[in-house]
C-alpha cells in the first residue's frame, strides 16, 4: 500500500492517470443518477397522465412539458428505459409497459 501511495506522490504519469480515473468515475455517476431521476420523473408522468383516459401513448412533446425536460432527453431517456415503449406507428409517442 505504502508503495502506491508513493507511487501516486511522486510519479506524475501515474497521479494524472489516477486523478483521470477518479474523474470519470464520477462524471458516470453523476450520469448515471441524473437519467435514473430523469427517467423516474417520465415514468410517474407516464402513470399519473394515464389513469382515467384510454388513450395509453403520450407524445415526446407532452412529455417533456410536463416534466421540464428538452425533447432530445425525453426521446434519450424514454428509448433506453425499461418501462417505456415506443409507439410502431407513431415514432414520437411512449407509452408505459408493466
């Protein structure tokens, strides 16, 4: 341990490369938080704006009214979440799969 550490202190390849390490440990995190909040919000949207009407498929544009994101995140978020389906026929429309 006592040898990485010195390693880390006195070799400025081997700190750059442990401080870029880190970096982008965190910059995935962050990352990754954001779009799990961010897909969590489409999703309780998804649910609340269903209940009561039989139209299922909300557009990207509701959506992303509704929840204060842009457009291009809404359609991001929505084509890589697990819950959520895109509509065949209508490209921009999601609807919310149990």
């Amino acid at each position: 341990m006592a040898d990485i550490i010195d390693d880390l202190s006195n070799n400025a390849l081997v700190s750059t490369l442990a401080g870029a390490a880190i970096l982008a440990l965190c910059a995935w995190a962050w990352r990754a938080w954001r779009n799990k909040r961010d897909g969590d919000l489409i999703v309780r949207f998804l649910t609340s704006s269903s209940k009561g009407t039989a139209f299922t498929f909300r557009s990207t544009q509701a959506i992303a009214a509704n929840t204060r994101l842009s457009e291009g995140r809404v359609a991001f978020l929505c084509a890589g979440h697990k819950k959520v389906r895109r509509n065949e026929k209508e490209m921009q429309s999601w609807r919310l799969v149990q």
